[in-house]
C-alpha cells in the first residue's frame, strides 16, 4: 500500500521526519505509519496531531504497532 | 490506548525539574561544583577510573551513570518496552561518540552541565548553549536532505543485555574495589585525591538518584539535543519544556542551597575562551544530533536494549581517553594543546559523515 509508512528499526527524528514529509505532500487524507518503538509511537501520534489529524491505533503485536493517520 | 503520563507535556516538566532539582542536591552532598550530574564528564570520570586515560584528578567509577541505564533497564523492562535492537551503522555512531566526548570535553560539559552551569550563574554556559544549538541546527539541515544511518534490527534477548551488563560489572567491580582514603588505587581502579574526580556524593545516594532519574527519563523520553532539535526541525516544544524545566529547577534549587555565583570568570571546572566554549559544543551538537540523542539519552536508549546507543556510550567512553591521552580536554586554565585541532577534526568527521550518509529519495 503507497499510503504506508514504514519508521520500522529508524532512530530520532526519522519517523517523525517521515510521517511529516509524507502528510505535507497533500496528496492522501489517510496514512498507515507502522512504528517498533513506543518512542516513535508516541512521537509520531503527537507530532501528527499537532498538525489537525486523526491518530489511532489499529494493529499492536508484540513489537510493533500500526497507527492510522485521518485527516478531517 | 495506554496513557504513558510521563509522556505528557505535563509529565516530561515534571521529569525535568525533578532531575533539575536532585542535580543541585547530589552537589551539596559533594558531587563537583556545577557538575551535579553531568553525562560526558562522568563518563570521563569512568574512563579515569579504569585507568583509560591517567589524568588523575578526573578518576572516579561514577554511580549516577551505571544508575542511569539499570534504571532505563528496569523500567523498559517493567513497562514491557525492553527491545533488543542493534545494527544501524554502530561503526559510525562509535566515531559520533568519540567526537561528541572530544567536544563536549573542549567546552568541559555536556548539555545537562551546560544547562546547571547556567543555573549555577557561569555565564560561559550561555556561550556553550549557543554552540550546541548551531550544532544541532546544522545536523537538522542533514536530516532534510536525507541524511539516515539506516534501519537497525530486532536481536536476540542477550545483545539488549550487554550494555546493562557492562554497568553492573563496573557496579560490582566498584563495590569489590572500593575507595580507601589516601588511596590513589583500590584493587584495579583508580581514584583521585583531589581535583573533580574525587568530589563525590556517598555512593548509594548516587546510585540511587540514578536509578530514579533513569526510571523517569526511559519513561519520559528526556533528551536535551531532541529539545533543541525538534524545537528547529519540526517547531515543537514538548521536549524543550522538559529542558527549560530542568534549568528553572536548579536555579532556583542553587539559590536555595546558596550554590548560586554569577560571572564568567572563576567559574568551577571552567574556562571563559568563548570561542572555544562555542566551537567545542557546535562539534558536540551535531554529534548528538547525527547520533539521534543527548548522551543522557544514549544512556537510557542503551538501558533499554538498543545496542547501537550502547556503541556511542562506548564511543564516548574511549573519546574520553583520548581526549586526556593526547591533551584535547579543556582545564580551567583554558583549552588543552591539541583541543582546538581536535575540534576543527571533529567538525570534518562530522560533516563527511552527515554529506556521504544520506539517502536520496
């Protein structure tokens, strides 16, 4: 799927830097960001909205976990 | 979703004043002047102590950093967040490491020391602060155009376990070899008689207070390069509250404690050469930044099984050496005789590692 992202094994700042330079290209209202850190999760679920989107999780295993990003 | 409350904006202040006022008090308790804690001069002590380098009033197996990542190691444990990972390029972060400790010994403090020597009213703080903003922001320019050093990879249980290993080992060896008064070495280890290195608080209060502040900082995500970086990069505070925190914190806890004494001059374990004062932290700046963290940060990341953190721990530790071995570290008498080649090398390293390492999209 285009509309993932994948910070998976990527240290500070990338999954932000990623998740961000993903959204300001304007193209999707909905993102998958797939993260392995809680780190990154929470960096990537803040930073994401701070910008007016959407955040949810949708899958969590062991390791890993998939954040949904919606734009309204 | 699980609410982690240190994450919070609430929660990474209260993080940071906590560690702004136990710095202050380790201190009083007879921790060096402005050095309540500081990470790359601790680690330096450390090195001192396994007689890595023989300048023999910075020798000292420094509890507060073994604390930092036993206390990073529980809480990633306890918070099922313990994730054995290595392999993002460890070569690089080792050389980042080395440079990073060179730097910050040439300024003769990292980040956490730049901010309670503000606190502590040494002006020449602020011309170091300044230096590690340049240096941070020139490593956000790399990030924009692409800079990466690659994905690590899940590993076995045990590689997450190597760096806390280490630490209980240096734990164990200090516990087996301890300080006797008048002693320069006890058993394998060295300690100074006299200088920084032989200003400590007790042994168990050290420990203890990092352990807390390593628990606190592994949850919170404290990292003071993050602070600036992400204030630059991405104009977000969260981090930077945390850092600002820390610094009204010991200010007013120095006040308090009568520890507060400003000027430039005569400041403790200090030089007022502000140009070296600035380039020292600009090399140690990108450094962190390029590496992905505040050698605080590096610490509780290690704790917390990432072993490529462990390798910049490593980096520092052996930069440290070097930087007394071949006369690169600073003394309040001013900079060493090879310091501000080793900068100007640094900065070279640095920029050939930020300009060959990025990724074209």
């Amino acid at each position: 799927m285009s509309n993932t992202i994948d910070t998976r094994g990527l240290s500070c700042p990338q999954p932000v830097l990623l998740m961000l330079q993903a959204i300001e290209k304007g193209q999707n209202n909905e993102f998958l960001v797939l993260v392995d850190t809680e780190t990154a999760k929470e960096n990537v679920i803040r930073a994401a909205t701070s910008k007016g989107w959407q955040a949810s999780i949708v899958e969590s295993k062991e390791n890993e976990s998939t954040i949904l990003l919606k734009k309204e | 979703m699980k609410l982690n409350f240190l994450s919070t904006r609430t929660g990474i202040i209260l993080v940071g004043a906590i560690i702004g006022v136990l710095a202050p008090i380790l201190q009083k308790l007879g921790n060096p002047p402005n050095m309540g804690i500081c990470v790359a001069c601790f680690e330096r002590d450390m090195a001192g102590a396994l007689g890595l380098h023989r300048a023999a009033v910075v020798q000292y197996m420094r509890p507060e950093i073994i604390g930092f990542v036993l206390g990073a190691f529980l809480s990633a444990l306890l918070f099922r967040e313990f994730k054995p990972r290595s392999g993002s390029a460890p070569i690089v972060r080792f050389i980042l490491g080395i440079f990073a400790m060179i730097g910050a010994l040439v300024f003769l403090g990292c980040p956490w020391r730049a901010l309670l020597r503000l606190a502590g009213g040494d002006g020449n703080a602020l011309v170091g602060l300044a230096g590690l903003g340049v240096g941070i922001w020139i490593g956000t320019l790399f990030f924009k155009s692409g800079y990466n050093l690659g994905r690590s990879q899940k590993t076995y249980f045990s590689v997450g376990l190597i760096m806390p290993l280490i630490m209980f080992g240096f734990l164990l060896l200090m516990l087996l070899n301890p300080f006797i008064p008048g002693q320069a070495k006890s058993g394998v280890l060295f300690y100074s008689l006299k200088g920084p290195g032989a200003m400590h608080a007790p042994l168990l209060i050290s420990l203890g207070v990092g352990l807390l502040i390593g628990v606190l900082a592994q949850k919170s995500r404290f990292c003071t390069m993050g602070a600036f970086r992400d204030l630059i990069l991405f104009k977000q505070t969260h981090l930077f509250s945390g850092v600002v925190a820390l610094l009204i914190a010991a200010f007013i806890t120095n006040v308090i404690l009568g520890q507060f004494h400003p000027g430039f001059v005569h400041q403790p374990v200090a030089h007022s050469m502000s140009l070296w004062n600035f380039a020292g932290m600009v090399l140690a700046g990108l450094a962190f930044a390029l590496a992905g963290g505040c050698p605080g940060r590096q610490l509780f990341l290690a704790g917390e099984g990432d072993g490529d953190a462990g390798v910049f721990v490593l980096g520092m530790i052996v930069g440290a050496a070097f930087a007394h071995n071949f006369g690169l570290a600073s003394s309040p008498k001013g900079i060493g005789p090879h310091g501000a080649l080793a900068v100007i090398i640094g900065l070279i390293v640095c920029l050939f590692i930020g300009f060959s390492m990025r990724k074209q999209a």
